[in-house]
C-alpha cells in the first residue's frame, strides 16, 4: 500500500519539496511561480488541486499563507491578499471568476512599464481568509475548459493560471514600504499526441494549441537556463505564446519558479513520460 512504501511522496511531501520554498521566497519580495506538467490523465490537477481527503498544492499553499499572515501581522505590518483566476484556452484568455456574460468574452494582454505583461480587464478580488480563497478556487475550477479524450475522459484543454498577489505593507517613522510578489501557480493543460489521443475537430485544433505552448514554454525554459550560463545576450522568445508572455515576469528575472513533472506509468505511454521527463531535464539544467 501506499502508506507502507518508503519512495512513495504524498501530497503533503510534494508541498513541502517544491511549493513551500516558493512561499518562503514569496514572503522576502520574489515573483513566484509553479508549473504542474505532463501528459493528460497522468495527475497534474490532482497534484495542484488534489481531493477532499488528499489536499494538493493549492489548498494548502492558501492555508499556510494566511497561517504566516496571522503570525506575521503586526501594529507596523500589514499584509494584503489579492487574486485572480484565469486560463488560456486556443491562446485566448478567459477570466474564470467572471460572471458567464463576460467569461465568454476573450480578454487581452498589454504590457506595463514597470510591471510587464499583464491581462487588461481581469478581475481581481481581496481574499481576507483562507476559506475565502478556497472558495474563489472552487469556483473558478467550475468554469475551467474540460473535454473528453481517448486518453482522458476530463481532460483540461486549457492553461489555469492561479495569481495571488502578496502585498506587505511595513510602517515606521511615518514612512511606508510596500513589498508586492506575484505568486502563478500553474495547472497546464496535458501534453498528448492526436493519434493516441484520438482528437479529431475541435480537440485536434486544441491540442496543437496546447502543445505549440508548451514548446514554447519550453523554449523559454531553455534559453534563461543558456543565458544565465553563458551570460551572454540570448533572445528570449516570450512573445511566441500567450502563455510564456504573461508568465515574463515570473519566468526571468527577480523570480524563482519550481516545476512538477507528472508521468503515467504504463507502458503504453512509454514514449510520452519519456518526452516529459526530457523537458523536465531540461528545464532542471
């Protein structure tokens, strides 16, 4: 069984591993960001959403977060919790905490001065608990772009991307510091190839949505991994999807971002967890 077998890593030791730190980082000021990637059907949303009884890496990034909060919280410091929800479907944006009239309407990407890329008329809500979070999660997990495939009878056909902007505001002598961190927390959606999958359609056209960025994800990936090696100017190709360029930010520079690799292990789909291990090596390099 699971429980007696030392290699086996619950939900709570995949937290711990990979989505703790990044709250750590979170909390000195950094841009955060999480990326569950892998084939359809092998457990990427259940590792960032989990179950009820088996909590996966979102539930318990948010209770930890207002833990830290109300240990945190002072006369002089203050912290406010800011989040947004949305996925990138066919490379377009759609608010999944909208209301259905406005959900089906694309939303678009524009690019600040300071802040870089960000998605024009998104909406954000203050969350002042944990609860309130969850329940924001809840909802927007219900709108979330599913279908069925020969390899997944509800297989994410879109990108989610969970943002929680963390503000800590710090008061002394009459002045105030403000320190904001954007944390992504990523559930892609799966990697799989037409002719195993059976897409046809609609779904084929999807799928080569799907994995045009997650090639270009991974290509990003690739060339801040040659760029901070050989320190040399190498063009980064943010722009070539939708998902890359408003991830700019979170990706280079003042950020620190962590990925699970999820692999399926029948044989069957030998080649696939092949492939996604290659790209997990690749992003790890």
């Amino acid at each position: 069984g699971r429980g007696q077998n030392d290699e086996f890593a619950d939900q709570q030791a995949v937290y711990e591993k990979l989505a703790r730190p990044l709250l750590d980082r979170s909390f000195e000021g950094y841009n955060t960001c999480l990326f569950a990637y892998g084939q359809t059907g092998s457990g990427k949303s259940y590792c960032m959403m989990g179950e009820k009884e088996d909590r996966g890496v979102i539930p318990r990034f948010g209770e930890e977060l207002f833990e830290r909060i109300a240990e945190n919280q002072s006369d002089d410091t203050t912290f406010k919790v800011e989040i947004s929800f949305y996925e990138i479907y066919n490379e377009r944006i759609h608010d999944l905490l909208a209301s259905s009239k406005s959900r089906s309407k694309p939303l678009r990407v524009r690019e600040h001065i300071s802040l870089g890329p960000f998605v024009e008329d998104l909406s954000s809500y203050v969350a002042s608990s944990n609860e309130d979070l969850q329940a924001w999660v809840s909802l927007g997990n219900k709108h979330r772009a599913t279908a069925s495939t020969g390899m997944n009878d509800k297989s994410s056909r879109s990108h989610s991307v969970f943002m929680v902007v963390l503000t800590q505001t710090k008061t002394s002598d009459e002045q105030e510091v403000c320190r904001t961190s954007r944390i992504n927390l990523v559930d892609l959606a799966g990697s799989e190839r037409s002719g195993k999958a059976g897409t046809t359609g609609e779904r084929l056209k999807e799928g080569a949505s799907i994995n045009k960025s997650l090639h270009t994800l991974g290509k990003v990936i690739s060339a801040l991994c040659e760029k901070s090696t050989n320190r040399k100017k190498i063009f980064v190709p943010y722009r070539d999807s939708t998902l890359t360029w408003l991830l700019k930010e979170s990706l280079g520079g003042n950020a620190k971002t962590a990925m699970i690799a999820t692999v399926s292990p029948a044989a069957s789909n030998y080649d696939e967890s092949l492939s996604t291990l290659r790209y997990a090596d690749q992003a790890r390099s």
